[in-house]
C-alpha cells in the first residue's frame, strides 16, 4: 500500500482494495466506490479534475447499494467513518450517494 501526501491511500490502491471487497462485501465496496467518486471528483488527475471517472465510480457505488437491503437502520449503516480520507455518511445507501454525488451522475 502506498500514500499520497497527507497519509492517505492512492486512488491506485482504493482501486485495488474494491476489486478484493466487491466479491467480499458489496456494502464495504459500495462505500470505497463512493470515496473514489468523491476523489477523481475533487482531486486533480493530471491536472484536471476527471468527471468522467467519477461518474464511473459513483454508478457502480449506486448499483451496488441498490442490490442491497435497506428496510432497517442496521441496513443502511456505513461500516467505516472514513476511505481513503473521504468521511462515510453514518447512514449509507444509494439515496445519499445520488444526492451527493448528483453533479457527476448526470
């Protein structure tokens, strides 16, 4: 695993980290999909920021939320404060993301 600046995992190992947790735990790989989202978004790749990427990312966090149960608090409870220094809404589910990532999901 390597850092970027401040102490935080790379986009690269984010990435890496939600291919071994898609097949583990889909509500765990929904919430680094969505701190991913929020990085290409908010994070210069190259010099510029990567709307496309995100978009990408916060898809496949909806998607998989939406797959998911969400009748019950303890079903829509994020597993982690934080991923990759992106803060985890306390209650996570596909609503939240959409909301928050709603000017990449266009």
């Amino acid at each position: 695993m390597t850092d970027d600046s401040d102490g935080r995992k790379t986009r690269s190992d984010l990435r890496e980290q939600f291919a071994r947790e898609v097949v583990l735990d889909q509500r765990v790989a929904a919430e680094t999909a969505y701190a991913l989202a929020f990085r290409y978004r908010n994070e210069d790749v190259d010099g510029e920021r990567r709307f496309d990427i995100a978009k990408v990312w916060a898809t496949r966090a909806v998607e998989l939320l939406d797959g998911l149960p969400a009748d019950q608090l303890d079903d829509v409870a994020a597993t982690r404060p934080s991923v990759g220094g992106i803060a985890i809404p306390d209650l996570f589910h596909s609503g939240i993301v959409r909301e928050r990532l709603c000017d990449v999901l266009l």
